[in-house]
C-alpha cells in the first residue's frame, strides 16, 4: 500500500509539472524560479539525475540548484558522464558532495556500468556517510571480454565498510556487488532489504542480526555461492521472499538448506528450485504463503529421512490463511500426497492455484486438506484436458465452507469447464459467488452454466 501511494504521487507531481510549466510558458512568465529553493530542490528530487543536471541551462537561477538536491539517481551509462572518461565522473560526483557536505543525500539510486571503476567505492562510501536513508546500488556480474578472455570484475564489487555501521539506512538493495565480513554488522534504522546475486564473504546470519527492526528481506542468490547453508533469524522480519535464478542458469553449484525461524513472519514466498531442503520454525503468525517450487528433496521417494524434511515444511507453513501456489507445486504435492505427507491446513481460507489438465482429478484430494475454506481461485492450465474427468468427492470444505470460487483459464474446452463449475454448484452448500473469467467462459458456456442446478439457494454466477 505504501509504494502503491508514492507511485501515483509521483505522477501526480510530474503531472502537476508539466501543466504548471504549461500555464507558465503560456503566460510568458517564468514563474517557476520564483519558487522558494527548497520547492524547487523538492521538485528535481523526482527527476533522474541526469535530467536533473540539464536544468543548470534554463537560467542562473537554476545553475547550482540540482547540487542541493536530497536525491541521486544516477545511470553510468547516461550521456551526462563519457563512458570512458572517469576523471569526468569524479569531478562531477566530487562537485555534487562538496557542494553541500552538510546536507544528507537521503535517496541514492546508482545503476553502475559492467566495468571497476577505480576510486568509485570511496565516492560510495562518502555518499553513505551523508546519511542516505534509501541505497539501491546495481552492479553487474562477472564476464568473459571476448577479445581478451578475462574476467572483468564489476563497477562494485564489494560495498565500503561504512555501510555495516549506517546510522541512518532504512531501505538497501543490491544488485550483482559483492558484501566483505567486516567482523561486526550494525544497521539500527534498517527496514527492507534486497540483495539479488550478492556475493557472499558475510554469513547472512550476521547480517541480518545486526539489523534489529528489519521487516522485510529478498534474496536472489548467486549462482556461484558457496554457502551450503542460509540462515534466516530474526524476531522482527514480517515479509520474506526468495526469488529464482536469472539468466538461464539451471543449477548452481553447491546444494544449499534454508532454514527460516522467524515468529513474526507474516508473509513469505518462495521460488528457488536451487534451495534442496527448506526448514522451517516458529512461523505462528504466517499469513500468506507463495510456493514456485517442486521440493527436490524427494527425488527418492524411498528415503526416508528426505521425506521427512517436506513432512516438517509443510506442517511448519500449516497457520497460514492464505495460500498462492503454482502448477509445479500443485504437481508436486500431487505426488506427496500418495504417502499421506500433506497435514491439515486449518487456518487456511483463501486458496488460489494453478492445476495442469491432468491434475484436477487431485482437485478434490488436496481441498480436503484445507476444511475451513472460504475462497478458491482455480487457474486451470492451457493445456487439453481428459475427457473422462470425473469429480465425484466432496470435501468437507465444498460442502459447508466454500463462499466463493472464480474459474480462470485461457483455453476453449467447454466439456471440462461445465465439470468444474456443476461439481462446485452442485455440491457447495453455502456458495455464494462462482466468478467466471470471461477468458475462460464465453456467453454461450455462461448461459449454460447458469442453468445448472444449484445447491446454494442464494449462489449469483458472476461473468466477470
């Protein structure tokens, strides 16, 4: 909710700019240069840097006013600095914070090019040490140079040390750099983190209990990490997501555990097909759970002690209310729950998952694990369904709980889409609501559905 308000405020200002300078340039008035400095510093802060700067030739009143902005969002790769002229980047980098070293740069947004830059990091490090409250730094990987064959190391590889001992930092992100062990981590203020391919010298232990108010954490691992374990502890974190590989790449090199313990835990995602075993403790307050993956610990069915690690995972996700799970998920739950391994999720009231055309046989088998159910998001995949689709059981869930369902896919196949709406109507006796997509369901198989015989005397059939 909170990002959704500062982007539309965003374009609310760029909105309210283009049509004051409109009336502005109508009128034959510069109005806009007799605005306080601090209005104008204000209104540049939601420009990029480099549009920023461009300003300086609109009159004198403009030329140092981009220097006193509160924000930095720069791109290497503009045309503001030469791509290989880097005396011209550290002049103007040193003009920038020398300008106004007392003012704080609160937002600082650095898209670095595919090059080290020497000195960069310490003009980094001095932009940290102005109390930047929100540091987004994108790096990028390492790489082959075609005509030399080396490895050129990227424009950060490693972030400065000050950055463990940031007073002020709410909000980090960090793309494809690097993180040294300094010996000690404490980052008081620190609320959201995201590291996306970070390589590791520092235990993520000890990051994350250097920061005592963390709330949210996003991990995309490198696929040359080292670490054969990642471990999540913190009594503060509310919103945690793990996020796939990027790139094509298909595995990474060393099998790695995660192991999450993390009572406040509201919301958490997962979606790294690369993690081979995921533990879970003390998740009594998990909310919402994402699941992409298809648990590789159970490549051997027979193995008993593998078994018993998704038997653990899923009994430690049991609390939540509200689950998000893809078609890979549901296939390999399918698969588990021959050997009797899916608990009750007791809590759970709100379901929403995408079924392959051969595994909405299951449908029913895995809605009898969910006996308060209140609402269900079918996504029925593209793919042909089976003509002899037969959905005769009914859980406990259709038959006294189940308020609402919407039936979404993207196929015509009319047979098997009036299976799945009659076995719902014909058997829910509290349903409210069945919402067809319209994707899904044309005029002609809405019209046939709606005259279904209904076990619900109040249920309306929606054509979204």
């Amino acid at each position: 909710m909170l990002f959704a308000f500062f982007f539309f405020f965003d374009k609310f200002i760029c909105c309210l700019l283009m049509l004051l300078g409109f009336r502005f340039v109508m009128s034959g008035v510069d109005r806009i240069s007799e605005l306080p400095e601090s209005l104008l510093t204000q209104i540049l802060s939601y420009l990029p840097t480099n549009q920023s700067v461009q300003t300086t030739v609109l009159s004198k009143r403009w030329e140092n006013v981009w220097l006193s902005v509160p924000c930095l969002d720069f791109d290497l790769h503009s045309s503001v600095v030469p791509y290989h002229d880097n005396q011209v980047l550290f002049t103007f980098l040193d003009n920038l914070l020398n300008f106004s070293p007392e003012l704080s740069l609160l937002k600082v947004k650095v898209k670095c090019r595919d090059m080290m830059i020497d000195g960069f990091m310490e003009r980094l490090g001095t932009v940290i040490s102005r109390g930047t409250e929100h540091l987004d730094v994108e790096s990028s990987t390492d790489y082959i140079d075609d005509y030399t064959n080396s490895v050129t190391l990227p424009c950060v590889e490693f972030m400065p040390m000050n950055l463990y001992a940031s007073k002020k930092l709410v909000y980090l992100k960090l793309t494809s750099s690097g993180l040294r062990d300094p010996g000690f981590v404490y980052m008081p203020c620190l609320k959201f983190m995201h590291l996306e391919e970070v390589k590791w010298r520092v235990h993520l232990e000890k990051l994350i209990s250097g920061c005592p108010v963390l709330e949210e954490l996003t991990l995309l691992r490198d696929p040359e990490d080292e670490y054969k374990a990642l471990l999540v502890r913190t009594r503060s974190l509310k919103r945690f997501r793990v996020l796939p590989l990027r790139n094509g790449y298909v595995r990474s090199r060393v099998k790695c555990t995660l192991k999450i313990d993390a009572p406040g835990l509201e919301h958490m995602s997962l979606g790294d097909d690369q993690i081979c075993s995921i533990v879970v403790k003390n998740l009594t307050c998990l909310l919402v759970v994402e699941l992409d993956v298809k648990f590789r610990v159970l490549v051997n069915t027979w193995n008993v002690s593998k078994i018993n690690v998704i038997r653990d995972f899923l009994n430690g996700i049991s609390c939540a209310r509200h689950m998000i799970i893809s078609a890979k998920t549901v296939q390999a739950l399918a698969r588990y729950s021959q050997l009797g391994m899916i608990p009750k999720f007791n809590n759970l009231s709100r379901l929403q998952a995408v079924f392959r055309s051969k595994l909405v046989q299951f449908l029913p088998a895995f809605l009898e694990c969910c006996p308060n159910l209140k609402h269900l998001i079918l996504v029925l995949h593209p793919e042909e369904m089976e003509e002899e689709l037969e959905l005769t059981d009914v859980p406990q869930c259709v038959s006294t709980t189940l308020e609402c369902v919407e039936i979404q896919d993207k196929f015509e196949w009319e047979e098997g889409k009036m299976k799945v709406a009659s076995y719902f109507l014909e058997n829910s006796a509290v349903l409210e609501k069945l919402i067809l997509s319209p994707t899904a369901y044309n005029q002609n198989i809405y019209e046939k559905v709606n005259k279904l015989t209904k076990r619900s005397p109040v249920c309306q059939i929606i054509h979204e």
